[in-house]
C-alpha cells in the first residue's frame, strides 16, 4: 500500500483557473518525495486538496488505503500539514499551541512527546514563549513541531524554507531524514532544487498544473548528471583502426569529424580523462575540446519552459 495514491486528479477553481491537470502520482510509504515546480505550477493546490483544505474537481486520493474525503476524519489524523504561510502574531505560548493541536486530534495529552519534538527541533529554550516573541525561523520551527503534534504518518510541507538561512535549512534537513528513519512519509515543495538533490528519494517536477517527470533522484542526476565531451579528430595520417577502436571502446558518437562522448562523472571516476589520456598515449591528436555539462537545474528550467 502507498501513503498515498491520486488518480486522475483535476481542479479548476471557480474562476475558472485550471489548477491541476490529469495528476496521477503515488507516495511510498516512508519515502521523502519531493515536488519541484515555479511559482503557480499547482504545489500547494495540490498538497491542500490531498490535506481536505481545498475540495477537488475530480478524481481519486487515497491516503493509506482510504479515501480522504469519504474517510475524512481518520486520512486527516494521520496527515501532519505544515502550510506555506506561517501564522505570524499569535500570543499563545509555543507548549500551549502543540498541546491544543494534539487535542485537536484527540490524541492523549503527552508532553513528553512534545517536550521531545520541541528538543529535536532546537525550541526546548522558547517552548513557554508567546509564539509572537520567537524569529521568523523558529516560527517555522514551531510550525512543523504544530504539525507533528499529534503523531502523524505522514507529513506535508509547503516550502518548509522558503525564507530560511543555510544553516537552519540544512538543520532542517538533517530533522527531517530523522523523521524518516522513524518511519514518517515526508511530502515537500520546494523550488530549490538544492532541497529536492539534498534529502528527496524521488522527485516529481510540476508546471501548470501538469506533473512533467517523476523519477528516483539517483535516477534522475544520473540522467542529467550526465557530461558531453565534444571533439574533432584529423583522420589523416591515422590508423583508422586504432580511431575505430577506441571509438567502440568509448561508445563514441561521431557526426563528420565530430565525436561525442557521453559520460557521468563522480568523485570516483573521471571517463573523460581516461578517454584523454587513451588518446595521447596513441598518438591520436584532436582538437576543439569542448565540455557540455547537464545539470538538474538546467533540466528543470528547460523542462519548465516547455
Ligand atoms: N483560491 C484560488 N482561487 C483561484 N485561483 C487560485 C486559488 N488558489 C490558487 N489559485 C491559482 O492556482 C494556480 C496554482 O497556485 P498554487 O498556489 O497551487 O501554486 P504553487 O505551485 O503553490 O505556487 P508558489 O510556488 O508560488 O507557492 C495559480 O495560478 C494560482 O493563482
Ligand atoms: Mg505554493
């Protein structure tokens, strides 16, 4: 079973604003999955619509196996949701809010649980704090600690650093893959792609409504990850076999004069030097050296702006 499971999903607001097109998309349990898209693409539509906040057009959402409209009340608890805007002015104190919310849920008073979430998330110093005296990053804070309140399977956020410094965010990271070792689902949104490359075991990519990709990342990085080597070789005064060779040894593509190397890199091979050097210790002289390099951020703003 998927943590969740949407079919055929649609939504059109009453203006008329066709938010979500045909989404079709499956959460595994445990995963952190990740959903880039720009401004407007359908993020928070969507994670609203799966929480029960904005009602859908059409189609079918499952959250563990049940219906979240049919079977309201029972998805929603185990739904954690923290939204994009974070309540600013509030002068209830930081303990109160997380108890409130848990009761909420009618989950029984544990403040050794909250105490503890409170602790994982730096806030144990403000937890009798009015929420109003605390800094916009611990705002934020408190409002993921709000959201795990009452012990959820499931947790959503909506651009959980947005407006964040680097060194909260990678805390935040690191919080967050904790939560997965136990055994909570993590949906974010984000449009940094340095989030999604840091903690999402699969990334879907979202634009106007329409789910362009989903894939695991390691899948993903390897495909855009990938280098293009470019250069010429003088045939002349050549053996052609030795060239020919190396060209099947290489998978090389050759256009003309031409030949293309595809490649992935990583720390612990380089292709393209061991390519290089087969060249000059064969005495092969090329020329018009030229590197391409695939980037997921470059994939996602060419995929975007289809
Ligand atoms: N209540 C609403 N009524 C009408 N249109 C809406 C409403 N809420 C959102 N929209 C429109 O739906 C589209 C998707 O908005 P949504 O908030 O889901 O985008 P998003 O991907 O979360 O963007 P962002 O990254 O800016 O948060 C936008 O065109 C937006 O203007
Ligand atoms: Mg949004």
């Amino acid at each position: 079973m998927n943590a969740i499971e949407i079919k055929n999903l649609n939504k059109s607001y009453q203006n008329g604003l066709k938010a979500l097109e045909n989404i079709n998309l499956s959460v595994k349990k445990g995963e952190i999955f990740a959903l880039l898209g720009p401004n407007g693409a359908g993020k928070s539509t969507l994670i609203n619509i799966i929480c029960g906040i904005t009602k859908k057009s059409s189609g079918q959402i499952r959250v563990f196996g049940r219906d979240n409209e049919a079977d309201y009340k029972k998805t929603r608890s185990m739904i954690g949701l923290v939204p994009q805007e974070i309540a600013t002015d509030s002068f209830e104190r930081v303990i109160n809010t997380l108890r409130f919310s848990r009761g909420l849920f009618n989950k029984p008073s544990s403040d050794r649980y909250l105490d503890s979430v409170l602790n994982s998330l730096e806030l144990s110093h403000k937890k009798s704090n009015q929420i109003r005296t605390l800094s916009g990053g611990m705002k934020r804070r408190v409002m993921i600690a709000k959201a795990l309140s009452h012990e959820p399977n499931i947790l959503f956020l909506d651009e959980p650093t947005a407006g964040v410094d680097v060194a909260l965010r990678k805390t935040l990271w690191s919080y967050l893959n904790n939560l997965k070792k136990q055994g909570v689902t993590i949906f974010l949104t984000t449009h940094y792609i340095e989030e999604a490359e840091n903690i999402a075991d699969r990334i879907g990519v979202i634009n106007n409504g329409k789910i362009i990709i989903i894939e695991y990342k390691k899948k993903l990085l390897k495909k855009f990850g990938e280098k293009k080597l470019i250069f010429t070789i003088n045939r002349k005064n050549k053996s052609i076999n030795t060239i020919n060779s190396i060209i099947k040894k290489y998978e090389l593509k050759q256009k003309g004069n031409k030949i293309t190397f595809n490649y992935t890199q990583n720390s612990k091979k380089d292709p393209a030097s061991d390519l290089l050097s087969e060249l000059n210790k064969r005495s092969i002289r090329f020329q018009d050296l030229e590197i391409k390099k695939n980037n997921l951020e470059e994939i996602f703003i060419n995929l975007v702006q289809k």
